[in-house]
C-alpha cells in the first residue's frame, strides 16, 4: 500500500474515531466514505465494518450501563437477516456500480436525517424492525448502518446516553456478523500498529471534544462531513463508469 494511501487510510481512522466517541455512531458516517475512496468499495467497507467493531468495545467498556435491552431485542435480530441478504450483494456488483451506488444510498440517507430530523419516520414495533432490516442491509453493504437508526433515535425521542451506550450492543453485533460473512480485509503489516495509534488518538481526542460540544452540534457537523464523503464517492464511481 503507498504511503499516501496508508496516510489517508490512518486519517479516516482517527477521525472517525474522534465522532464515534462524541456522537456514538459517527465512525461509520464520516471513515466510511472515505476508506471507500481509498480502498475500494468492498475492502473499504470491510475494514470500516472491522475498526468500528474494535471502537463498539472500547466505548461499551465506559457505558454498557445505560444500554436498554428492550429496543435492542428489536433492533438487533432484524439487522442481522438483513446482513445475510446484502453480503452477496456487496461481493457480486462490478466495484463502479457500487461506488455509485453506494455512495448515493448514504448520501440520500443522510439527507434524510437532516430534512426529516423532526419526522417520526421510524416508530413503534414495526419501525424498530425496519429501521433494524434497512441498516443491517447498509452496514453490510455500504459500511454505514447509521442514517436510519438516527430516524428511529429522533423519531422515538431515544435519550442521548442511552442512545450512545446501546449503539455500540448494536453495532458490535452488526459488524461482527458483517465482517463473519465477508472476512477480513486485506491490509499491509504495517498498517495495523497505524491504524491501533489513529484510533486511540481520535478516541482521546473524541474524549476531551465530548465534554465541549453540544451533542447536537456535534452530530449535525458529522452528518455535513459524510454528506461531502458520500458526494465524492458518487463522483469517483461515475468516472469509472464513464471509462
């Protein structure tokens, strides 16, 4: 892997990290279009899949706590079978077609978050299932699964820090059966103590940020972040399909 790509593979890590620890699921939205650009759609999202499985542990570790198990009993079951039928999606289209696809899945998902943050679209029994199905299916294919468990959270009025420590319940199951189906990325030595460095770095970071910023703020700014990802992810899978 050339320096320049290890460098932006390490820089996505640590910023992911830094709003996974303010926000709670903010790994995904932001690292994941970029390890994308970077890697490729089907490694990218597998090494987004792994470290956000390794930050769901360490952030559970300081809040398991507050996680509710009733919401999870929902949410949990329906991402799962939802995870069975997107891996064989992600293996079997051309690398251009996913990009693009992909890449436009997350921007019109977080698109949604921010025009529909007032709408219920997610409630009940029914809506915990589906927003469970449509982000297992995301997360398996795309490598972000947070868009539309953020409807479920606002629609339902989800309390912050209950919201943060059950993400992780949640989304440490996900990605360890996203990264069973579809295995282990392929990644240079080197790139592993990298990685283990960017991801500390961001988390402390993420520490010190959580205490300053406003969690609204903080999720807002995540969301523009990712839009920006998704958007080039867009550009890159429509230039490969021009050629």
């Amino acid at each position: 892997m050339p320096h320049l790509q290890l460098a932006l593979v390490a820089f996505s890590a640590f910023l992911g990290a830094t709003t996974q620890r303010v926000t709670g699921l903010g790994f995904a939205l932001v690292a994941s279009p970029l390890l994308i650009l970077v890697l490729g759609p089907f490694q990218g999202v597998l090494l987004a899949n792994l470290l956000t499985l390794v930050l769901n542990a360490v952030v559970l570790a300081g809040t398991w706590r507050a996680a509710e198990p009733r919401r999870l009993a929902l949410l949990v079951p329906a991402a799962l079978v939802a995870v069975q039928l997107g891996a064989p999606v992600a293996r079997l289209i051309p690398a251009a077609w996913l990009l693009t696809i992909i890449g436009t899945l997350v921007f019109l998902a977080l698109l949604s978050v921010l025009l529909l943050k007032n709408v219920a679209l997610f409630k009940g029994k029914a809506g915990a299932l589906a927003a469970g199905a449509l982000s297992g299916f995301m997360n398996v294919t795309a490598g972000v699964g947070g868009p539309a468990i953020t409807l479920y959270a606002v629609g339902t009025a989800w309390d912050q820090a209950k919201f943060v420590a059950s993400m992780q319940v949640y989304f440490g199951a996900l990605n360890l059966a996203s990264v069973a189906e579809k295995g282990l990325p392929h990644l240079p030595l080197a790139a592993v103590p990298l990685l283990g460095v960017a991801l500390l770095t961001g988390l402390g970071l993420g520490q010190i940020l959580n205490r300053r910023i406003p969690a609204r703020q903080a999720r807002q700014g995540v969301l523009f972040l990712a839009l920006a990802g998704s958007g080039a992810t867009i550009v890159k899978g429509a230039l490969l399909l021009a050629h």
